[in-house]
C-alpha cells in the first residue's frame, strides 16, 4: 500500500510506503510523520492511499501516524486545491500556510507532543446569557433587510455603508439570525483592524460563542482554535485574519468580510499569494454559505460587479445618529512653502485647527504614511546616501534607537559619525517620518501628550491595543500613525484628523495609485466626528488642483470610479483584464537579464501582446537575490486552466536549461 502525503515544502506531493502495521490507520486527511532526503521529518497530510507503486525512485516509508481522525477534512481539501490551482502554487506551500505550526512539527520531541488531542471542556461550552443587540436605527434596519433580501437570490452582496453608519451593528444583528438557525459564521477583519475595540464588541453579544483568530497568536492558542473547530462542538463564530479561511468548518453559512476593500487581505510574502477576500468567497461557495462585503470605499473589482448585477448591493448613507460626515479641507503646501510658513511639515492652517481643537480638549489624530524620523539622509558634503547592502533601497533613519534600517529585510546599521566617501561630519535628513512627526509636535504644542502607532512602536499586539485603548481613554491628545490609523477604529472624542501629505501616494507609479489615495485618505477621514463633535479633516498637499482631491473632499466615490474606469478599460487593467505576474529572481543580475529574456520571449509564442516586459521592479534587489517581472494581461474570458497550464509548462522548460539552474519564479495573481 502507498500513500501520497502533501508536505510543508513547494511540492505538491510525496508518494510513501505504508507499512503493514499502519495501513488501518493511514487515511485520507490524517497526519503522518515520513523522512525526507537524508535525515529530515516531516509531519505531512495524507491525500490519497492506493496501490501505485513509483516508478524508479526508492520509496521511503511513513513512520508513523498522529491522528485517529482526519485532521483536514473534504472541504479543506478541496479549498486548498482551489488555492493551489488559482494562485498557481504547489500544494505543499498551502499546506504550509494552512495549518498552525504547531500542527507540522519537523523534530523529534515536538512531534511526540503534537499528537494528544485537546477536547475542550464541558464548562467552557455552556452558552453564556449575553446581551441582546442593540435596536438597529430604522436606516439600518432598512439595510438589514435588503441584505436578507438579497440574499434571497445572490450569494454574494455588497455593503456600501459611510464610515459610522454603523455596519457592525448590522453584522451583529445578521451573525445572531445565522447562528439562530446552527449555521456557524466567519467575520474576517484585515490584521491591523483586528483589536479589542472590535472583539469586545463582538464578545458583549456572542461571548463564549466566539473564537478569535489571530496572527499574533502563539502557536498553542491556534492549535486550541484549529482543534476545537475540527471538534463536534466548535465556535459558531470565528472573528479572525486572514489565515482564519484555512479553519475547519463545518456547517459555514455567513462571511462577512469587512472592511473589503483592505490590501492587506493580499498576502504578498510567501506563497500562497492569495487573495482572503476572493478565497473566503470561494470558501462560502464550496459550503452553499453567503458572503457579506462591507466598506465605504469599494474597491473597484468589487463594486464593479455589484454594478452589474453579479453582486448584490446595498447602500447605507447616513451616519448613525445622522453625524455629519466630515468636513474635508484642502490646504495647499506649495503656497504655504514658497511664502516660507510651514512648520516643519504643519500648515500655519493645521496648526491653528489642533490648537482649537486642544483648547477644546478634543482628541486630533495625524497621519502620515512614513514611518521612522526621515525617508534617508544625505551627506551635507558629498551627497553620499546610505543603502542596504543586501537591497536596492536607501536606509531609513530611525532617531530614537540610532539607527538606519532597510525596510525590506530588516538590516540595521548605526548612523555613520564620517561620511565614508568625504569623511565629511554633517548629515542632513530627507523626508518626513511619523517619528520626526513626534519630535516637531513637542516643539509646536510643548503641553499635548502624543501617542505614535507605527510598525516600530506597535510591533506586538499588546503595544498595538496598549496605543489604541490609551487614546480611547484620552491619555493622549494626539495620535500620530501610518495606514495603521485609518482601520475602523472608533474613538468618539476625535474632532480633528491631519493628513500631512497626499501627495506621496497619489504620485506612485502604479495603475491603483487614485483608487487607493480616495480609499485612505476617505477612511482616515471617516475617524473624525464620529460621536458628539463634528469632524473636520486638514489635507495637506501640493496637487490641491488635482481631479482626485476634489472628489475626496466632496466624498465623490461615484466620479472617481467613473472617470478611473474609462482608464482602466482603456489601457486593459483590471476588473476588465485580469492581471498576474511572473517574477524571477536569481543572485546573478546578468545572467537574470538573459533568463528574463527569454522566458518573456517563450510567453510571447504563446500569449502574444497580452506578454509586458520584463522590467526592474521599483526595488529591484531584496535579501541579495535580483528581480525581474514579467505582466500578463489577460481576458477575463480565457480559460484559468489553459492559461496555467502554458505557464507552467514555460516554466519547465526554463528550469530543465542547466543555465537556470538557481532561477526562482514564481507567479502573482491578481497582484495588488
Ligand atoms: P461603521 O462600522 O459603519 O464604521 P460602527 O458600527 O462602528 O460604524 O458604528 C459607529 C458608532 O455608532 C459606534 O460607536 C457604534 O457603537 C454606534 N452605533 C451604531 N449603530 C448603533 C445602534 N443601532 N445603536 C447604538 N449605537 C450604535
Ligand atoms: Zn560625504
Ligand atoms: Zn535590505
């Protein structure tokens, strides 16, 4: 008897013997521990047992078998194959990404302890006596009913709610129906939204009926998690990131993926590099379940559809407690630079609209998408600029802890007394990060207290809630932060939001850049004026003439949709094509020139003038290894299987060269 056993590693899988004395325990979905090369263990997944022996390779023999019941089951399987099939990546690498690491030990000792289930205990099921959901306003219920309506005849509908209007209330209310009926529930959040605000939230109405799924997790919390939902009596209600689609469910009705529009749904780094919001709508397919998709800033694929009719569609316009949406203002820096009155990097106008608010003693949060003191420094003298030595990138400077650091991978230098070119002594530095940011606030306004959430200060999810629960109980009047304070979060004494410069996102060089400039600044914007003061939002920027401005002031969703659509049809960008690239990396920059070439001229035999490149990405060197993207664009029409099929076989034919010898490539669909 043989087994195919999927492992944690970029195959699909691995064929082993059965030997005699674990047949009646090899099943599909079980996990197995097997040996692999010389003296590697791995704990794998039994995908199929049948009598095939392998053709001319010395088989190995499973060692042993951990669990008595499936560990995955039908569903998970056919999900990660879909991951695997879409994403264009070994199952092996969905394995990886669909267990907890808990679950595939590779040494000795751990594998031992990862056996022994962990029923939960009888108490903690009882079902707690929570409260009742608050009464929905009648626009909300209105909402309501339209999304059950709609679900009538669409499994998938489109929330369209302003910021504050209340779209987790309208969640609670809808999980509560779905759990009535036994149905269990999904509620996925991107990471960074994902805090005690919400769970606490949520955990007033469903208590012990709620799970959470978190990426900073220890490995034994998601073990207990994954057990239990692989259990006959598992959390109806799973709140949790992205990795939560790859739980085990059993009788799924409801995801409501909020918060939609959300590029961190995209995992980016390592494969699979899927899409949580497209994957969890394949999840609910596979169980006959809905798909909720709420936001107030659409992301173009998703409204597109629901334009058509493919989605349904269900606007929510009004604020709860009819809160005026806040006023936007446009301030032009340009102006204000040239008659030398910035601040730093605050407008005379912002500065005069915080200290209002400060007398006030109302809360003001200011955003800037930098973080760390400067984008770089420059040697006074020479210009000389430091970089990484493993990435195509300058260093960042990072004041507080005296150092310069590559974003990319993490290398960490102090800052240089001499400049190695001139030995020149004085620095200067370039750009504007939220730390320089604080640093300006002590100087503007010496009496405010100053928070600052940024991947430096909120690098655990303790920090993280720690900076977010003190500005909700105002231990702070100012809260200074990246992308990280534009998610859903709800303080209800801000009356101020800054956002320092526009212009850096709106100018980057790619086909998403409007889209998502309207989609940030319109969710930092929607922080402000949430409960009893009226918001107002100071956007500070040099393109104060620019389309997208306007229609960021004026909340026009509607005309820059519109208006980027015609761009997109027109130079064949998704939602009209769909998009995936090639990339290769190889350490050898000429001989990656060569490789590139040639696979870019293997794409064109088959997919013509759909094949764009290669190019140098923006960085085009990380961790050592050099990069090069090769874009497809293809109908929306073409066949998925076709399309993969020809890469794939391309891509075998790079790799049987002895030249490629160390070329990676791999794919990016549906790139973001
Ligand atoms: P959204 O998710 O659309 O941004 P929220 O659900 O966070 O909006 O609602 C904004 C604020 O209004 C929250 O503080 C919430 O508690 C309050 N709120 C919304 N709807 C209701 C309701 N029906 N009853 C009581 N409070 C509500
Ligand atoms: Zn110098
Ligand atoms: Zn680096």
């Amino acid at each position: 008897m043989f087994a195919d056993i999927i492992l944690p590693i970029p195959f699909d899988s691995f064929t082993y013997l059965v030997p005699p004395e674990l047949q009646a325990r090899v099943m599909r979905g079980c996990r197995v521990v097997v040996p692999l090369g010389k003296n590697k263990i791995y704990t794998g997944i039994v995908s199929s047992v049948h009598e095939k022996a392998p053709q001319g390779v010395d088989v190995k023999a499973i060692i042993n078998v951990l669990d008595e019941q499936p560990a995955v089951n039908e569903q998970q399987f056919a999900f990660w194959q879909w991951i695997a099939n879409y994403y264009m990546c070994p199952l092996g690498d969905v394995m990886k990404a669909g267990l907890p690491g808990a679950m595939k030990p590779t040494d000795e000792k751990a594998l031992k302890a990862s056996g022994k289930p962990r029923s939960p205990k009888a108490a903690e099921l009882q079902q707690f006596v929570t409260s009742a959901p608050q009464p929905l306003s009648p626009a909300q219920q209105t909402a309501m009913d339209e999304v059950v309506h709609s679900f009538q005849t669409k499994n998938i509908t489109l929330l369209h709610g302003v910021t504050s209007s209340g779209k987790t209330e309208i969640y609670i209310h809808l999980i509560d129906q779905y759990l009535r009926q036994g149905k269990q529930v999904l509620y996925l959040l991107p990471e960074i939204a994902l805090t005690t605000q919400i769970t606490e939230r949520l955990h007033h109405f469903f208590g012990e009926r709620m799970g959470v799924y978190h990426s900073k997790f220890t490995d034994a919390q998601r073990l207990a998690i994954y057990k239990r939902q692989a259990s006959n009596t598992p959390y109806p209600l799973i709140l949790g990131v992205r990795s939560s689609i790859f739980l085990p469910f059993q009788h799924l009705g409801l995801v409501i993926v909020d918060e939609e529009h959300e590029q961190s749904y995209k995992q980016q780094e390592p494969a699979p590099r899927y899409h949580a919001r497209n994957a969890a709508i394949m999840l609910a397919h596979l169980f006959g379940a809905k798909t909720l998709l709420g936001t107030a800033t659409p992301s173009f694929e998703i409204y597109h559809w629901a334009r058509k009719g493919r989605y349904g569609y269900v606007p929510l316009n009004q604020r709860f407690r009819n809160m005026q949406l806040p006023t936007v203002e446009v301030v032009d820096i340009k102006e204000a630079k040239r008659k030398k009155l910035m601040k730093g990097i605050f407008s005379p106008r912002l500065v005069e609209v915080m200290r209002a608010a400060l007398d006030r003693h109302e809360q003001v949060i200011l955003f800037q998408n930098r973080r760390g003191f400067s984008s770089l420094i420059e040697c006074k003298q020479c210009g000389w600029v430091p970089r990484c030595p493993h990435c195509d990138v300058t260093l960042t400077l990072h004041k507080k802890s005296a150092a310069m650091t590559c974003h990319y991978c993490g290398y960490s230098t102090r800052i240089p007394e001499r400049c190695p070119a001139c030995e020149g002594e004085k620095f200067i530095d370039i750009g504007t990060g939220t730390e320089k940011i604080e640093e300006q606030i002590t100087r503007l306004f010496p009496e405010a207290t100053t928070l600052r959430m940024d991947l430096d200060t909120a690098k655990t999810r303790l920090q993280h809630e720690r900076i977010i629960d003190g500005f909700a109980k105002h231990q702070a009047d100012i809260l200074i932060g990246t992308q990280m304070v534009t998610k859903g979060l709800d303080f209800d004494n801000v009356s101020v939001v800054g956002i320092l410069d526009a212009d850096t996102m709106l100018n980057l060089p790619d086909f998403r850049s409007y889209e998502r400039t309207f989609q940030t600044m319109s969710q930092v914007a929607g922080r402000a004026g949430r409960n009893k003061t009226p918001g107002l939002v100071i956007l500070q920027t040099r393109s104060a003439d620019n389309d997208i401005i306007r229609q960021i002031t004026q909340n026009d969703y509607w005309t820059m949709f519109y208006t980027q659509m015609t761009e997109r049809q027109l130079f064949r960008y998704p939602p009209f094509y769909r998009l995936i690239y090639v990339y290769l990396r190889h350490r050898d920059d000429h001989l990656l020139d060569h490789l590139s070439d040639d696979m870019a001229a293997r794409l064109r035999k088959t997919f013509g003038e759909r094949v764009l490149g290669p190019d140098r990405p923006p960085v085009a060197r990380i961790q050592s290894l050099y990069i090069r993207k090769i874009m497809l664009k293809i109908e929306l029409n073409a066949s998925s299987d076709k399309v993969r099929t020809s890469l794939l076989t391309i891509q075998q034919q790079m790799l049987a060269m002895p030249i490629a010898k160390n070329l990676n490539i791999y794919y990016d669909v549906d790139p973001l």
